[in-house]
C-alpha cells in the first residue's frame, strides 16, 4: 500500500469515529430525560434553590429540569393565571413530553390540579412544599404523590420545655395569616401540657411598626423564650421578608429566640426542628424515581416528620450558654469551628508524613554511625590486639633466633678449629677423609641454619619497621660481578652456566652493601635452585641516567601465572612440601623486595612455566653526601654466600 492510500485511509478513519462520537452525543440528546419543575415563586424566593437542589441531588443530575415560575407571590389574580398557563400551554406543544412534572409550593400545586387534563396527561405529578391543610387534601383527593411542609411546632417546643426549668413566657412570634392558622393552634395546644411556662402570641403586622418593635424590646432573657414562626407572605408588602424578619427579631429581642426554619439561624436565634427545604426536594425526587421505574402504584405523601431537620447555630447555643448534650444527638450544628486538624488536614498529613521520613531517615542515619562507630571501635580494639599479639610473636621470634644464632655459630667456629687441627694431618688418609666430609656437612648445615635465623630475624625486623638501610657509595658493578662469580662454585655444581653481561664497567651510587648483596645472592640461589643440570642462567646489568636494572633470569622449571601475584608474599612455595625438590622456607623473595623497596626501588618478575623466569629489580641511582665509603665495610662476604646458598649442597674438595 502507498503512502498516500494509507494517509487517506487514516483520514477516513479518524472522521468516522469522529462522525460515530457525534451521532453518540446527538442520540444521548434526545434520549435526554427531563422534569418539569412549576414554583409557586421565583429564583429569589428563599426556599426554591434549595428544593431544587435536593432534587437534582437525589437525581443525580441524570434529568434535565426545566424550571417555569409562578410568581404567584405578587400576581395572584386569575388573569396572570390565565396567561402563565398560555404560555406553559405554548411550551409543550412545542417542547417533546415531560417524564414527570413537580409542583413546588401551594400556589403550583393548586395550578396542576385545576390543569392537570389539559396540560400533563398521563405525565406523573409529584408535589413539594405544600403547607395548606385544605391544599393536602385536595392532592390526596387527586391520588397525587407529594412532600407536606409544616413546622415541627410541638417539638421544638417540648426540647425548650427540657432545656429551661423555671417558669418562663413562651413567647411565639408569629404571621397571623390562614396558611399558619394551624401552628398558632398547635401552640397554644400544648399549653396544658407545658404548664410550666405562660404562653404569649406576638402577632408580626405586615409592616413592622412601632409598637410591634417595642413588644419585641420588651422581652428579655430572664423572663422569656421566643418561638418564632416565620410569616407567611401572600402580595406585595402585605408582610415581612424572611430575611427582614430575621434582622428584626436579632436586633431587638434579647431573649432566646427557637425557630422552625432554617433560615433564620445565621443570625441571632438558636435552632429548633427546622423546615428543610433540600431534604423536601431529596424526597420528591425519590417519589419521581420510584414512579418511573415501577409506573404510578400507590399514593405516597410524605410527612413534615421525615423532611424537617434538628438544626442549630453553634454560637448562639453558646452565647445562649446551652450544652450540646441538651440538644437531639443527630442534630445539625452550623458555624461549628472546624478544628485545626480537620481544616489543615490535606496539608498537615503529607507535612507529617515526611516529617515522620525525615525523622526516620535521621534516625536511621544516627543508629547506622553509632552502630559504624560502635563496630569500629572493636574492629580498632581489634586491630590493636592484632598488632599486640604480632609484635609479640615478632619480639618472641627475634629473640629465639637471636638465641639460636649463637649456638649455631658456636658449632660453626668449633668445625673451623677442628678444620685448622685436622689440616695438619695428612689429608689422603681416610680417616682424616671421613672426618672433613663431617666437618662439612656439619658446616653447611650450620649455614643452612644460620640463613634461615638470619631470614626470620630480618622478617620480623620489616614487620615491625625496624629495618634501616645502611647506605654507602659503592662500585655496584664490580660489587654485582663479585656476587655472580662468588656462586659459580654452585652453579657448575648442578651443571649450570652462569652468563653475566653490564653496559657500564663501573657505576658508584648509593647502596645497602650488605642486603643488596643477599638480594643478589637470594636471586641466584633460586635461579641454581630452580634450574635443570646444563641451564643457563644471564645476569645482565643495565645502567641508565637514573635507574639501575639488574636482570636474573634462567631457563628453569619456571612459574605458573596462578602463582605471579603471590610469590613475594611471605612464607610462599610454589612446591608443597611432599612435591618440593629443592630446599627453602618460602621467606626468601618476600626479603628480597622489602630490601629493594627500601631502597625505593622495584621488582618485577615475568616467567612461565617450564620455561624459565626473569627476575628484574630496579633501583633508582642516587649519591649520598656523606660519603661512608669502606668505613662500615663488612668483609664477610664469603660468608653471605656460603650462608646465602647453604641450600644448595656442593661437593668439596676433601668430600
Ligand atoms: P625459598 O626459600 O623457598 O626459595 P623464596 O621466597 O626465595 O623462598 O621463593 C619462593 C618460591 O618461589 C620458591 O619456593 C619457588 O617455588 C619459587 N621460585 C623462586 N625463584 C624461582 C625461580 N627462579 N624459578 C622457579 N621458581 C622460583
């Protein structure tokens, strides 16, 4: 397919769906449900955005409510009637039908039931609101489903009985109109019961005048405690707004003042059973469900009792001093403080949380330094017992060869009397014969011996940094030369040429005399050592501007690789003992480059097994001022080396 086929055939895809999204709206549309909702009133009518809301509350916002206001409050006559139902009339024709039609207030309910045939046929009708006794029945005549309105009146009234004990006026304010005729009643019914207060009736006028005013003043909180009822408005200035009335009763009654509408607790007054305008709409909306989901069954009218609500304003409860116990345990307290924590909730939580982290984390940080400090602590303890323990082993050592060394040279120097005393005696005699080759047995082991002291002494001597360097300006050409001829007695011994080769004929610098030459001699012992009879072994000296390098290397039984890295280590054999052929302690390397390293010098080694291996060791060539040339000479060099190579067994003339 080409690029362009795909680019179109995307294009079409992406219209269709978005064809397919906009034909889903359009049929949600129509599918749309919707309410007729008639107020007796208009938008500012105190009570109809609360109706309104507890319905779309129960209805989940699922239906479209269409709102058409009576405003009946100011236009009452029949002519008004007349046009709004014209225009309502107007609307449906032209409007697709109503799943149901919700009457709010008196005034609607009334409007429904005289055009109930002509305007909603066969359309549910469910009322709210309605307070007129003579308006209830008309409905339950109409077998029409509803929500009653009426004040909790004998409530209220009982909960002020239970909450003021001494003898009081109760006082009831009230709108003297037909609609309340019925709550100025059941006031005045409960006076046998409540016998302990006198009951009083303030009228509210339509206009509040002076002496309603001044009836107000009069009251006062020692003497009195006020219901008040609010008063019903049926035209233009005939009587007080809710909120006017609410403003009055606040500024000019100092007496506890009860209500049963919910309105009028912003201001001063207490609380009381109240009229709950959203609950009733809740409720009318439920009756609406209920009817569409299972048709019209049976009549339901729901009482005051399950719509009005315990409602108070927190501070006038206590400006009033009156305890929350005394008021119904589910009541609705407004103005309530919200608590700190409630109000900071979403901040303080996450605040607290990563407080808590870092106080955990710093915690765990404190605990994990004391815990390394704690450890280390015993592993520096350790360490220091470590050191003890090994300077100990180190001084205990040294001394035992100390001690050792000088009965070892004892015996050596008594072999040289008894060679001295026996040279005068002729030496072809056989018993002279048995007796020399004694004497050097017992020499060569005494050398043996005295190497292997000699070693460990200078072992513990470098673990516990007691080595210096003895230095003089030498000749370290004629001083190697001399070193490499004094072994050839050893290396033709095993059938071995030894080659030795140097750029320079003389080199003076500064030098350790007496370990460069056991460096030298520890070298070539083991390239004797480690060689097959009729191998060669090279001693190349090779001087440059600054370093010396002095090359042993042989073509032996060489190393393997495994071992490179660790054959300077202390005490290391390539050989176990049961394999070894040669003699040795495995000390000897490990001196050889503590000395070349206190002369700040290196030693490498390259070999391989089989072979053969080339020991380099390079010093760095320096002069001393001081020149102690010959004034520390130590002339016991044949000695070194019969010490140096007491492993390696040669035969002597009187052998
Ligand atoms: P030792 O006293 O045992 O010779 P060294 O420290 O001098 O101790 O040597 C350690 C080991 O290194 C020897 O035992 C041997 O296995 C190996 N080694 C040293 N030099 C050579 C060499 N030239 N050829 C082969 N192996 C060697």
């Amino acid at each position: 397919m080409t690029t362009m086929k795909k680019t179109i055939l995307l294009f079409y895809t992406v219209i269709s769906i978005l064809i397919a999204l906009f034909m889903q709206n359009k049929v949600y549309a129509d599918n749309e449900k919707s309410i007729l909702f008639i107020s007796s009133y208009t938008p500012s009518f105190i009570s109809f955005n609360d109706q309104l809301k507890g319905l779309n509350y129960c209805l989940n916002n699922n239906y479209h409510i269409q709102v058409e206001y009576m405003n009946s409050e100011k236009f009452t006559d029949e002519k008004h009637e007349l046009h709004f139902y014209n225009l309502l009339k107007l609307k449906l024709e032209n409007y697709k039908n109503f799943d149901a039609v919700v009457l709010a207030d008196d005034a609607a309910l009334n409007f429904g039931i005289k055009y109930k045939n002509s305007l909603f046929k066969d359309i549910p009708i469910v009322f709210l609101g309605v307070s007129e006794e003579k308006n209830i029945v008309k409905a339950k005549n109409e077998n029409m489903s509803g929500v009653v309105e009426y004040s909790s009146i004998s409530e209220t009234l009982n909960l002020i009985h239970n909450i003021y004990n001494n003898n009081k006026n109760l006082v009831l304010i009230a709108g003297n109109h037909i609609k309340y005729k019925h709550e100025i009643n059941d006031f005045f019914k409960l006076q046998s019961k409540l016998s302990k207060f006198n009951f009083k009736y303030i009228e509210i006028p339509p206009k509040a005048d002076d002496e309603f005013l001044n009836k107000l003043r009069n009251l006062n909180s020692k003497d009195d405690v006020v219901l008040f009822v609010y008063p019903y408005r049926d035209g233009i200035g005939r009587s007080i707004s809710i909120l006017e009335s609410n403003d009055i009763i606040s500024k000019n009654v100092s007496a506890p003042v009860y209500t049963t509408l919910s309105y009028n607790l912003e201001n001063s007054m207490i609380g009381g059973k109240v009229i709950c305008h959203f609950e009733q709409g809740k409720k009318a909306g439920k009756l609406i469900l209920d009817i569409l989901e299972n048709g019209y069954t049976n009549q339901r009218i729901i009482t005051y009792e399950n719509t009005n609500t315990w409602m108070f304003n927190y501070y006038n409860l206590k400006s009033n001093v009156i305890h929350t116990d005394l008021i119904p345990k589910d009541s609705i307290i407004i103005n309530k403080p919200i608590p700190f924590f409630v109000t900071y909730k979403k901040l303080i939580i996450p605040t607290l949380i990563t407080f808590i982290g870092f106080i955990s984390i710093i915690l765990a940080l404190i605990m994990y330094s004391v815990k390394k400090r704690k450890s280390e602590e015993v592993l520096y303890k350790a360490k220091l017992l470590a050191e003890d323990a090994n300077n100990a082993k180190n001084n205990f050592i040294s001394n035992i060869s100390h001690e050792l060394r000088t009965p070892v040279a004892i015996i050596y120097s008594s072999t040289q009397l008894l060679r001295k005393l026996i040279s005068k005696y002729d030496q072809q005699n056989e018993k002279v014969k048995i007796i020399n080759n004694n004497l050097n047995i017992i020499t060569q082991n005494s050398n043996r011996l005295l190497r292997l002291i000699n070693n460990i002494i200078d072992v513990a001597k470098i673990d516990s940094d007691f080595t210096n360097l003895n230095l003089t300006n030498e000749n370290v050409v004629s001083l190697i030369e001399d070193t490499v001829l004094s072994v050839l007695p050893y290396a033709e011994e095993k059938n071995l040429e030894v080659i030795f080769d140097t750029n320079v004929e003389e080199l003076i610098m500064a030098v350790d005399k007496e370990k460069l030459e056991r460096v030298i001699l520890n070298l070539l012992s083991n390239a004797i050592k480690f060689s097959y009879s009729k191998g060669k072994i090279f001693a190349n000296l090779i001087a440059t501007d600054d370093k010396l390098k002095f090359i042993i290397s042989d073509n032996g039984i060489g190393i393997d690789e495994k071992n490179l890295s660790k054959i300077f280590d202390k005490f290391m054999q390539v050989d176990n003992l049961l394999t070894r052929r040669n003699e040795g302690s495995g000390i000897g390397l490990s001196i050889v480059k503590s000395f070349v390293e206190l002369h700040n010098g290196n030693v490498y080694l390259t070999s391989k097994l089989g072979e053969g291996s080339t020991f380099t060791i390079e010093l760095p060539i320096k002069i001393i001022d001081d020149d102690l040339n010959n004034a520390n000479e130590i002339n016991a060099h044949d000695v070194n080396v019969n010490i140096e190579l007491s492993d390696i067994y040669v035969k002597r003339d009187s052998d």
